[in-house]
C-alpha cells in the first residue's frame, strides 16, 4: 500500500478515520475516496515562448550558451537532434553539434515544422 501523503502540507504523518484522513502536523482533513479520485497531472514542458514540447519534437537555442566543464559554447540559433523529454531539474535531453546535452526547457525554442 502507498504511503498516504497530506495534500496541503505534504507530510506523512496521517491517521485514518473511518472514511476520511487527518494530517497529525497541520490538522487537514479528506476523504478517502479524494485519494484514488485525484487525477495525475501530467507534466507539461514548454519552451521559452510558452510552446508545449513532446518527445521527437526540434529545438533551437534562443540565447547563447557555454557548457560546463567545456570551453564550447552553443550559439542562437543551434538546432537539435529530435528531444526527449526527461524528468529532473534539466528537462531536455538532446543532441547538439555532436554532443549529447541536457538542457533547461526556458533556453530553446521549438522549431515549427
């Protein structure tokens, strides 16, 4: 069984009344039916112009860019290989000028086919 989570401060704390929920740290109360109800948000990932990106799609670079670790810098402009998006604090994962990268979605744009 998944360990039940307050919805309002995130904590694991809960105990189980009957037909409903309450959080020991804040005092919040749900039912239980709440829980297998509640829909799964599905990620969205959108780019600098606020286009919404799926795997396959191209991307271009809107402002240059140097790599860590590198002295190479990605240029406006650069175009990618098809993306693919990943979860993380970098949600691209792509390739650019023969390297494979992991960029942040708000440097790219999508490129309109």
């Amino acid at each position: 069984m998944p360990e039940i989570v307050c919805p309002m401060c995130e904590m694991t704390e809960v105990l189980l009344h009957g037909d409903h929920y309450e959080c020991v740290t804040c005092g919040h109360e749900w039912k239980c039916a709440e829980e297998a109800d509640a829909p799964t948000a599905a990620r969205v990932v959108k780019d600098a112009h606020g286009n919404v990106l799926a795997d396959g799609d191209i991307v271009a670079m809107v402002k240059d860019l140097k790599l860590g670790g590198t002295s190479q810098v990605l240029k406006v402009g650069t175009k990618s290989k098809p993306i693919r998006l990943v979860d993380g604090d970098h949600e691209i994962s792509c390739k650019m000028e023969g390297l494979t990268i992991a960029l942040k979605a708000m440097y790219v744009k999508k490129v309109m086919n």
